[in-house]
RNA sequence: GCCCGGAUGGUGGAAUGGUAGACACGAGGGACUUAAAAUCCCUUGGCCUCGCGGCUGUGUGGGUUCGAGUCCCACUCCGGGUACCA
C-alpha cells in the first residue's frame, strides 16, 4: 500500500479547520506559549519556498509546545499597507484594497497547503479599520504624552500642563526641544495657540519642520531605516534631504532604555549589535565657546574633551544657525556660496565625496575656554547638522578627519597625547593623527602627565565647575519621520485648527481612508488624500491628508493577536496578562533597525501607559536565513544558435544565458522543453558531453527575471506539503543563508514512503501488539533524545537526519510494534503534521495527535555493556578496543598496554602517559 | 575605515576540546524487471597499495593542549551591517 500525500494532506487539512484543533483560547490553568511570525506582506507575486522557511521552523516548535503541555498562541496575519499595491493603483486605477485583498486570498491558499497550525480565528490585516483604529488609538495617546526623564517614562500631557501653571518650565524634567525656558507667569500668560506650539516641543508624537529624506520618485519621505546607501529600500530611488513639516515619534527619547533592554532579551549578538550601533550612545561633554566680538557662544560635543588644549579650530556644519551671525562681511560671500552649495548637493553626492575635504573660513574666532586660546571658526560639511550640536571643536592631532582638513588648510596641529612609552615628536612629520585613547597628557596645562581617561573625567570636573560645560551622552538615534505623502496607509486621526492640530475625539475612530478619484498628489502637491471629498470633521476643520509609515501598523501587531476581536479596546487587561508577550519570535534580520526597533519602542510607551504588563515585546528572537536562489545557464556560441555543455564551454567563445530552473534536473538541460521554452531556440543546437547538456550554476537572488524562483505550491504538488516541510528544515541550520536545490527533496521523499512502509505492507495497515526488543527500545531512546535535544536549540536539520536514522534502523530491524512505532509518530508530527496524524489515526486514535504528549527517553535503557574505545598514540588513532564501560581506569590502562596490536606502536619506545577519558577515547603518549 | 558573521568532500551539511565527513544529494557498480518506474545491496575526501595497511586532510601561518574543525594570535578571501556620528 503506498504512501499516498494527495489523498492524506488534504483530508486532515480539512479536519484541521473543521475541528479548529488550533484554536487558543486564554485558559490560566495551564502555562501559556506564544509563537509568532514576522507576518508578511501580500506581494502579487505570491510565495517562493524562501518564505515559509522561518513559519516552517516556528510551526514545529509552536506544535512541539502544544505536545509538551502549553497552551500555544500561533497567530497569522498580513502586514498589508505598503508601496507595491498603491504604486499598481497609480497604473491602473485599481483600488489598491482590490489588490490587497487578491493578494491576500493568494497567499492564504499557498499558506494553507503547507499545514500551518495556525489559529486564524485571530488573524488581523493593518488595512482593517477594525484593526487600525488601534493603530490610530495609540497615536492619539502619543500625541498626549510628553517623558519625564527623572521617572524614565512616559506621562499624560494633562500633567506636564498643570506642572507649567505651576512652574513653568523648571518644574518637569521633560525630554524637550523647546529652546524657551519658560516661567509660569509665561505660560499662563499665553493664548491657546502660544500654548500649543510649546506644547508641541513636549508630546512624543509631534509636528515640526525636519530634515527629511525625500524621494521625489515615490513622492514620500523615508525613514532613515528606509533608505539604503542614498536610495530608497523599496524600489531603488534616489533620495534627497530637505527640509519639510512632518510628524515624527520621539523615539529617542526611549534611546537609553533601548539599550538597556537588550541585555535582558534572547536575541542574536548580530541583531543586538546593529541596534547598539544604530541607537550610537556615546559619552563625552558639551563645551561652551565664546566667540570674539558676539554676544552668542558656540556650543561644541565631544568625547574627547581631554583633548581641548590640542584644539587649533572650530568647525560649524553649514546649516548651522550661527553661521549667519558669526560670519566677517569680508568673509560672507565664500560663506554663503558654500554654504548654499554643500545645502543644495544630493545626500548620494556627498556620501561619494566623503573623501574630499572642503570647507570655508568664517572670519570669526572661538574662544578656547581652557586657555583663553583665539580658535578660527570654519564651515565644512563633514560636520553634520543633524549630530551632537552641529559644531565641533577641532583637534587634528588626535582626530583623523580634523588631522586631513587642517592638512588640506594648512592649519596648525598640536600633539596633546603621547602613546605608552613614547617620547612628544613634531607633528608636522606625522602621516596622521593618534586617535587611540591610550596615553598621557602633554602640552596641555593643569591635565600634563595624567592619562586619557583621568584627564577626561579631570576636565569635565573642571568645566562644570565654572559653568564652561558639562558631562553629557549623545545618542546618534534619530526621531522617527512618522508621516508618508501617501494614499495607501493609515489616516491621521488629526485636524487642523487655526493651523494647529488637534486629534479627534476616541470614539469618533476609526477615521476611515477615503475613497479618491486618483492615487496621485494634486496639482498643488499635497497628497492623495487632498483630493478626497469631505476631508474635513464636520464642524468642517481640515482632516490630516499625510498618511502614516509602514511601521506604524506592524509595531503593535502582536498585541492584538491576544485578544482580535475586542471592539472595546485594543486587547483586555486579562488577554495581555495571560499572553504577556512572544515568546519565540521569528523573522527576517533586515528588520533589525526598523520593525524591530519600533516594536520595541511602541510596547515601551503602551507599558509606561500601564496598558502592557511586559516592557519588552520580545523574548525570543531567531532570524531565519535567505534562501537564495540556484541559478542555471546555458552556453551560446557566440554569434550562433548552438550551445555548448558545460565543461566544453571554455572551447569555445560564449555568452551564459539564464534558463528556466524547471527545465534543469540534476544539471542535466531537458533539450525538449528548452527548444519549446522560446521560439528563437527552437532550432537550437547542442555540442553535448557523455550525450547529455549540462547546465552552469550560480547561487544568486531569488528573482523572476534570473528565471530561478522556486514556488511552494509545484513541491508540494509533487511531493507533498511534509516532504516540503522536512526539506526546508533539512537544507541546513535555520539561521544559515543557503540556495534553495530541489535535488536533495528526493531523499526526503524517500524517507516518508520508508517511513509509510513501516506501518504497511502490500496488504495495507500492519501493526504487531508484542513486547519490543532491546535492540528495538533502544533505537527509540536514542531518538528520542536527540530529538529533544536537538529541538531545544533549534536545530532542525539534525532531528530530521536523526529521524532518517530512526526510520532506517528500525527497517533494518523490521521492526512493526506499536509501542515503538507510536512515539515515532508523535516525534516525528511537529515536522511532518499530515502524516501523524494519518498514522495516529490509523493506530487506533480517534483525536488529533495535537493533544498527545511528547515522549521522555529513559537513560537505563540507552547503556551499553562495552565501549568500543579508539585508541590513540600520541593524537593518532591506531586501533580500536571493545572493553566493557565500568571497567577502572588502571584496567584499561592494562587493558591497553597488553593489547595485541599495541606492539607495532610501542616498538622502540616507552610510554610516557596513558590518557583515559571512560566512554570517549583512549590517548597513549610514547617518545 | 569601523562593527558583526562565515570558510569542512563534486553538492547541502554533521561533529558544543575526544573516532572529521553523520544524514542526504550526486556519481559509479550490482540485484529485481520483457522494459521502465519504484525498491534493495555495494563503493564513494585525496594520495600510495593487488590486498593488509599506510600517508595526508576542516581557507593560510603560528600557538595552547596528551589531544584542535572546535580555544588563542596574525593573515587571506567571502557575506552582512554601518559610515565624515565629533
């Protein structure tokens, strides 16, 4: 009787949904586990097998969880906002929800044939006004709340407002960028407006003019995690910085606690580093410059301040807001050009040029406030204005980029810092500048003699003791640019009055998207949404026309999965206590700055909100590798229709040609359907090798173009979704990058028709009642372990070989007895789903094998009597020794010694050492 | 430039200081079959050898250790992140 994967995967799919065997419900009596996949966005072009990669691995151990006695939460939803479908809009005219929800049903039928134990009674979609008015929720209490930085947490805004009748500014330790500092005589003096200006210098959503990146091609700003090396992430446009009135988060307000989060959390060193770096703490100091003839002082950030006696310059970033003041009329039309210059180039023209130094004098001059020290003030555009306070104090002997300008400018270099052990030399002869901070001060007054670190902590001391500076950490994390000159996204539950924006009342949410005639902006270059009739609340203010971020709907999405439906509120208090938060969550590492990051963040407000009982989202992290594609090519003579095989191409001139990955089995070309493939290669010719073309390979992209896209759907045809599913897992550890090579799938298969056919034979179901042997039960236990063993550390691949193992043995034993073969089926069902519980079923069961419990080896029966010992001399191993394994260790030692073929390698020498480790290896020493 | 990964047969990979190459793919040989499919058996890192067996071997060069693919140092190459971040 065969092995029948069309007649079985089907049936029990359709049992799945029928009985909805995965269905979580809250339930305290038991211990809760929540799995979660980074869920997807619907492309058109549906699913190739990379995708279901990481939702393989995370099935497997979600219905591992369930074996072992928890109560498993594995939702599944669509992240289903996004450029592509709104982009297919501009083209076409189709809604981009037509095209949403097309492809939403396309990969809900792909998803569903790999068996997925998914309760998608919870699924939510971010296009669904039942579930953006969430979205929109949490951005109205964003907008109401300011940080105290002495509580580290967030606050209604109500609070900070009766603190500034009060107290004015001096009453809150706000995470601010109000440069004002305000009285409350001040405060209560101003109008609605004045108050809500200020105001907007305080709420942790907020509008205010920023340098955006821009790209003209899509018509949006980006965030700094959507912009890859000047170009946009999605779709490769150029990108511009310009200055423009958009809304933003302020996540930095967060950046410390951020960072510390890390460190309580399960997450790759890789991931945690590229957050560590991109969040970029640093510790240093601001110092404060005077400035020769002006009443303004410059501002300067450090790290170095032990450096300030090896200052020789000041540089300002160009959009500095002192430039125009500071500067010397003889001065102010380099000035100016420059600065309009550096202001005007592309942000990819000056990433190219970071090479090249350029800059101009002010004609103005800084006060060193250590020495009294006269320091010319310079713009150039390698300082930035976005970082630290945009102007720096220049210490090219001990900075290599202040060391290159002052070279280029032929300014002066002073050494501050000598390395251990050497002597103060000219720097005029230097090749660059000593940045490391190891050594001692010299040139450098009261600090001369102490080390680096001694003299930093040494002249914080002493600027903040006369008011000259102070000891500060600068973050290099940016506000998140929350706003998209968008259709397809959610509508900003915010109106305009008098020019200020106010959020609409909770329970006038969702604000739903409006239809418009066109998905373009108008003519006057606001966006879509400018063009929707009625955009306005009905006392007739000014709806919001930005749209927000794809972030925005994909930061909390895990939190509604607890509790989908509450029409109420965005989860209860119960369905979060009881889910907490994801236990194991899997995904992408090219979220690592974005998703990941505001995730984080969003949760972190929800819990100073007390909305959230857990302050991170998530507890496990596992980044699954790309799978890449295998690509195949054909050789062209040059100038000919004929194509050479691969190892006689280099006899030859050729061009390599993409072909169809479907046309290719094992290398080998299939001739006849590549002469059908295109009309121009139907009279091609072949110089074959052994009679058969082989094809060139190449691991690249998957893409349609490079004509290597392998989709799900044709394996699972062919072999099955738990042939597919076991493949996957076995191509190599999880976290791995790998080409996808549907060669190996074949030994997968095979593995499940042995695997049939040991509870079958020609006649049909056979399964004998009967005591199990010792071989038997051992085969078993050693499975079982492993098995445990192997999924504990997320090591996939290992337990289907350890599997194969299993299966192949108890062949070899032809071994049919129930109380073996039934916790095989119960190891083998988080991989390969369909068949378990066919054979469960057949075994006599008549509930799903969900519910049965995972199997426990016992140790006993896995001893053996003897251990067959290699034995080494000197680290090579020469032979082997069966000796039983309780023997003493002098025992073997003898055992050894007088061991027959230990003679030909004692010939002539002595022993020095017998090194005995029981159960693993004997090492002899001999000179 | 800086930070983080990685490099093992023809291929994917296994081996958490203790028998390198498990498990598969591919390849070669054989059995069964009228034939094919399916299935089963044998061989398969390289070199020397009829064989027994030996030598060699985890990117390169050193080191630690009785013993290193695994730990340490230096380097090469590949992949990813980030980049005038003061």
């Amino acid at each position: 009787m065969d092995y029948n994967f069309r007649e079985i995967e089907p049936r029990w799919r359709k049992y799945w949904a029928e009985h909805k065997t995965y269905r979580a419900t809250e339930d305290p009596s038991r211990p809760k586990y929540y799995v979660l996949d980074m869920f997807p966005y619907p492309s058109g072009a549906g699913l190739h097998v990379g995708h279901p990669l990481g939702y393989i691995a995370s099935d497997i151990y979600a219905r591992y969880m369930r074996h072992r006695g928890y109560n498993v939460l594995h939702p599944m939803g669509y992240d289903a906002y996004g450029l592509p479908a709104e982009q297919y809009a501009i083209q076409t005219g189709t809604h981009p929800a037509l095209t949403t929800a097309r492809n939403i049903e396309r990969y809900r039928e792909q998803l569903d044939k790999l068996g997925f134990s998914y309760d998608w009674d919870r699924e939510v979609q971010t296009c669904d006004p039942a579930y953006y008015q969430w979205t929109q929720w949490t951005f109205i209490r964003l907008f109401h709340s300011w940080y105290d930085t002495s509580l580290d947490k967030a606050r209604p805004l109500e609070e900070l407002e009766a603190i500034f009748r009060v107290s004015g500014a001096q009453g809150a330790r706000a995470f601010h960028t109000c440069v004002w500092d305000f009285t409350a005589a001040d405060w209560n003096g101003l109008n609605e407006n004045g108050r809500q200006e200020l105001l907007m210098h305080f709420r942790l959503a907020y509008l205010a003019d920023t340098w955006v990146n821009w790209c003209p091609a899509l018509g949006t700003v980006l965030a700094n995690d959507e912009v890859k090396d000047g170009f946009s992430e999605r779709g490769g446009h150029p990108v511009e910085r310009k200055r423009m009135k958009q809304w933003s988060l302020r996540i930095t307000a967060y950046a410390q606690r951020l960072l510390d989060g890390l460190d309580r959390i399960d997450w790759s060193d890789s991931i945690k580093e590229m957050q560590r770096n991109w969040i970029g703490r640093s510790e240093g100091a601001t110092v404060m410059f005077s400035i020769e003839g002006h009443e303004e002082k410059i501002e300067v950030f450090t790290t170095r301040p032990d450096t300030l006696f090896g200052a020789t310059f000041m540089v300002l970033a160009p959009e500095h807001e002192l430039v125009a003041r500071i500067t010397a009329p003889e001065q102010r039309e380099e000035v100016e050009r420059y600065a309009s210059w550096a202001r005007n180039r592309s942000e990819r023209e000056r990433m190219a040029e970071v090479k090249q130094v350029s800059g101009v004098f002010t004609g103005a001059y800084g006060i060193n406030p250590l020495n009294g020290e006269a320091l010319p003030v310079w713009i150039a555009d390698y300082v930035l204005a976005g970082y630290g306070t945009g102007a720096i104090m220049a210490v090219p002997g001990h900075d290599s980029r202040d060391f290159s300008f002052a070279r280029h400018f032929g300014l002066p270099i002073r050494q501050v810092v000598v390395a251990p052990g050497d002597q103060p030399t000219d720097p005029a002869g230097w090749e660059d500048s000593y940045d490391s901070k190891e050594g001692k001060m010299v040139n450098s007054g009261m600090l001369d003699g102490m080390d680096v670190k001694a003299a930093i902590r040494a002249t914080i001391e002493y600027l903040e003791d006369r008011q000259l500076g102070t000891g500060r950490v600068n973050y290099r994390l940016r506000d998140a640019i929350f706003s998209r000159q968008r259709y397809w996204g959610e509508p900003f539950p915010v109106y305009y009055k008098d020019g200020m924006p106010y959020t609409l009342p909770e329970d006038q949410l969702p604000l739903e998207l409006p239809p418009v005639d066109k998905y373009l902006p108008t003519e006057s270059g606001d966006p879509p949404l400018a063009r929707a009739k009625n955009w306005h609340t009905p006392e007739g203010y000014p709806l919001e026309t930005n749209t927000m971020p794809g972030f925005a709907g994909s930061s909390g999405y895990y939190l509604r999965y607890m509790d989908p439906r509450n029409t109420q509120a965005y989860f209860s208090p119960e369905a979060n206590a009881y889910w907490r938060n994801v236990d194991l969550y899997i995904g992408g590492d090219e979220h690592a700055t974005g998703h990941l990051l505001y995730s984080r963040f969003w949760n972190k407000f929800l819990y100073d909100l007390g909305l959230v009982c857990e302050d991170e989202p998530f507890r496990k992290l596992i980044n699954q590798g790309k799978i890449q594609g295998r690509s195949s090519f054909v050789y062209r003579i040059s100038g000919t229709n004929t194509f050479v095989s691969r190892n006689l191409r280099n006899d030859h001139e050729t061009q390599a040609l993409h072909v169809d990955i479907n046309m290719v089995h094992n290398d080998e070309l299939d001739l006849e359907a590549f002469r059908q493939w295109r009309p121009e290669f139907s009279t091609a010719g072949f110089i074959l090798e052994d009679g058969k073309y082989l094809c060139g390979y190449e691991v690249e992209k998957m893409s349609k173009s490079k004509h290597n896209v392998q989709s799900p759907d044709e394996l699972v045809e062919r072999y099955g979704a738990d042939t597919l599913r076991l493949y996957e897992m076995f191509l190599g550890p999880l976290t791995d990058h790998k080409p996808w090579d549907t060669n190996g799938i074949e030994g997968v298969f095979r593995f499940m028709k042995k695997l049939w056919r040991l509870f079958h034979d020609e006649a049909g179901f056979s399964v004998a009642d009967g005591d199990p042997t010792e071989a038997e039960l051992k085969v078993l236990h050693k499975t079982i372990k492993k098995v445990s063993e192997d999924i504990e550390r997320f090591s996939f691949n290992t337990v289907v070989s350890t599997l194969m193992i299993c299966v192949n043995e108890l062949g070899d034993l032809r071994c049919r007895k129930r109380t073996i073969l039934e916790p095989l089926v119960v190891l083998l069902s988080p991989y390969a789903p369909h068949i378990a519980e066919e054979l469960w079923q057949k075994l006599g069961h008549s509930s799903s094998v969900t519910g049965a419990v995972f199997p426990t080896y016992d140790e006993a029966l896995l001893q053996e009597a003897s251990f067959e010992y290699p034995v080494s001399f000197n680290g090579k191993l020469r032979f082997k020794l069966n000796l039983p394994v309780d023997m003493p260790v002098p025992a073997i030692e003898e055992a050894v010694r007088t061991a027959p073929q230990a003679g030909k390698w004692l010939e002539g020498l002595s022993i020095r050492k017998i090194i005995v480790v029981p159960g693993k290896i004997i090492n002899v020493v001999v000179s």
